[in-house]
C-alpha cells in the first residue's frame, strides 16, 4: 500500500525527450516505474529506446497517451515557460495525478494552473519546483534517488527536495511507504494537509516525518490539522532555524517577517499538536527511529 502512486500506476512523461526527461526516465524505467509513454507533439509516433531493451512510444498529446496506454500518471519535464500549458493540457485530458517537476514557474502561472485543475475536480498536482514521490520497490515518479532506501511504513512529506534525500536515507534500515516532495514555491498542489490525510488513511503507513521550512503559514496549518485529525506519530522539522529575520532565502516561498514564519514559531506550533521536532534533520531522524523502535517492540 501506498499513496498516490503505487506499483500499478502507469506513468506518461511530458518533456520525455529533452535531456532532463531522457535522463529521469531512464532512472525512472530502472527503479521498476510503468513508463507507458512520452508526450512531444514534434515527435509523435516515435519509439524511443531506453537501456534494458525498453522501447517507450511517444505520442502527440496526453490525451492520445491515455487512450493508448491507459496512463493515470504524468510526470512534467517542460521549461517553465511552456509549463502552464503543459500542466492544462493534462487536466484536460483528465490525468488523475500531475507531477510538475520543473522549477522556476512563474507564481502567476502556477496560480492560473492550479485554478483550473482545483476547479477540475479530476487531477491532483504535485509541485511545481518539487522532486516529485516515490513508493520504493513500486514505483517513482520524480527525480528522488530509488537507490537510497527500501519499502516499509514511514510516510514522509516535505518540502524540500534534499532534506526527502536525506531524511529517507537516515531511515533506510525502516524504510518507507511513500515519500513525497511537495515543493517551496508560494502556491504549490498537494499540500502537507494533503499528505497527512492521505497517510492517517493509509493503514501500511505506521508514523509521519513532515519537513517543512521558514515562510508562510503551511506549518501552522498542518499543525492545527494534526491535533484534530492524525492519531499517528508525526515528527516533523523546520528548515531555517539560523536564517536571519527579512531575508529571502532558497525556496522562492521561504521569507519571514518578524516572528510570523521563523522556524520557531512552527516548531511551537508543531509541538503543541503533539509533533516531536527535531532541530537538525539527523536529530529528527532519530526521534522517528525511537517511535518505530517502539513500535516494532510492539
């Protein structure tokens, strides 16, 4: 079991045969991802060879790509300018899930996007600016390294691409259910909420690790979400601890002003929901290593 993505899935990819997609396709192919196809107008009726002797077809639109290979997933590997398209044209078509990968998208664009696949009611988007998820030994669908941990039942939700790293190598001997990246950007898809949700319904998924970092309010509010809906375990970390007050720093959505968004107010927030949280990621890691010790120990 896992969330949003699991060993069933069969995955299309917008962007397949520009260099990052070629290139994440192939690590993609290799953790055991159904690449069913590639989308490039210019390049439709191709047959793209991959290491392995896979052949992956490509199509001239999503919705040709579904009809054929019954794809419920697409993956997004676009520049950022043709993004908004790229993203419209998979709602469209009725993709149930849309992972933007593709960092540098333009806030009003992602704003327009998100709308219409909000007011779509039929796909869910991850990201922009997002490494995408992963449900190691199933499926991977991103840029996450396959490599880096096995299948078990921590679920992890962060918003940083490599805190995701970090965090389920740390945890390689427990392993994971399904890590997803959410992406730093201002308006993003799929929230921390999102991912809480769906991991509390989860029943292979024992205890959460939520990364978050400086900036807005998201931490806040899965907080709140926390002490009224999530029974399970959650630890959780904050990125940004030493940044200095006003400065805009990595992730395009991680300002703070005064007091409003530092790493300290989240971490209060977080732990009067009952989250324990970690002040370096290595720390955090091994507060979820003493719950899932417990845990095992029954």
């Amino acid at each position: 079991m896992a969330i949003f993505l699991d060993a069933n899935s069969k995955v299309i990819v917008q962007g397949m045969t520009g260099s990052e997609g070629m290139k994440h396709t192939t690590r993609m192919l290799a953790s055991g991802t159904q690449i069913v196809g590639g989308v490039n107008p210019r390049k439709a009726g191709e047959q793209v060879a991959f290491p392995g002797e896979v052949t992956v077809p490509v199509f001239g639109g999503v919705r040709e790509a579904m009809e054929a290979t019954g794809a419920n997933v697409s993956v997004i590997f676009v520049p950022a300018a043709f993004t908004k398209a790229a993203v419209i044209e998979a709602v469209d078509a009725g993709i149930p899930l849309a992972i933007v990968i593709t960092e540098g998208v333009a806030v009003k664009d992602t704003a327009e996007f998100f709308t219409y696949a909000t007011q779509s009611g039929t796909t869910r988007l991850i990201g922009p600016n997002c490494p995408g998820l992963i449900s190691p030994g199933a499926a991977n669908a991103g840029i996450i390294p396959a490599d880096i941990s096995g299948p078990g039942r921590i679920g992890l939700v962060s918003k940083s691409g490599t805190l995701t790293y970090q965090m389920m190598f740390e945890l390689r001997d427990f392993g994971f259910s399904t890590a997803v990246g959410i992406g730093g950007d201002p308006i993003i898809g799929t929230t921390h909420i999102d991912c809480l949700e769906a991991f509390q319904n989860d029943p292979d998924t024992d205890a959460i690790v939520m990364i978050g970092e400086i900036g807005g309010d998201a931490e806040e509010r899965a907080a709140a979400y926390i002490a009224e809906h999530v029974t399970k375990p959650v630890v959780g970390y904050v990125a940004g601890f030493t940044a200095p007050e006003g400065k805009t720093m990595g992730h395009a959505g991680a300002i703070v002003s005064g007091s409003s968004g530092t790493a300290q107010a989240k971490k209060e927030a977080l732990e009067a929901a009952g989250v324990k949280v970690g002040r370096t990621p290595s720390e955090t890691a091994n507060l979820m290593r003493e719950i899932m010790q417990r845990l095992r120990a029954g």
